[in-house]
C-alpha cells in the first residue's frame, strides 16, 4: 500500500507517454515522479519542521533577560 501513489505517478507518466507517441527519456520520467510524489513532499517537511523544532530547543537554552522601569513626577513639596 505504500507504494501506490508512485505506482500510481507511473502508470500516469506511461500514459502520458502513449498519449504524446515520444518516448519519454527515464531520467527525465523519474524526474516527473518525484516532483509529483506527495511521500516525497510530506517527508521533505517533515525534515524541515524537525530541524525548526531543533532550533526552538536550543534557543530555550539561551535564557531570557527582563527589563522593567518605572518612573513618578509629583509636584508635593515633600516629594522633591
């Protein structure tokens, strides 16, 4: 079953192929294969939201720094 949506990319790619009466060189039908593979795509972000989750780890390790200012203004005499 993990396998069909590239059997079923290829069976495309061979259709095409009788439709258009060119053969399609192999490289170029493996080409079209994985730009079309949805596993491939889903793997490709896969990686990249591991790599940003990595990322996000090890910026918690950096700290965090805090800053607060207040400031009064009174005009009582004894407040000067």
């Amino acid at each position: 079953m993990k396998y069909l949506p590239c059997r079923l990319a290829i069976f495309s790619l061979f259709s095409l192929c009788q439709l258009h009466a060119s053969p399609l060189p192999l490289n170029e039908a493996i080409e079209i294969v994985k730009a079309q593979n949805l596993e491939i795509k889903a793997s490709t972000l896969s990686t990249q939201s591991a790599q940003r989750d990595i990322k996000a780890a090890q910026g918690a390790q950096y700290g965090s720094l805090n800053f607060t200012q207040t400031a009064t203004r009174s005009n009582d005499a004894g407040n000067v």
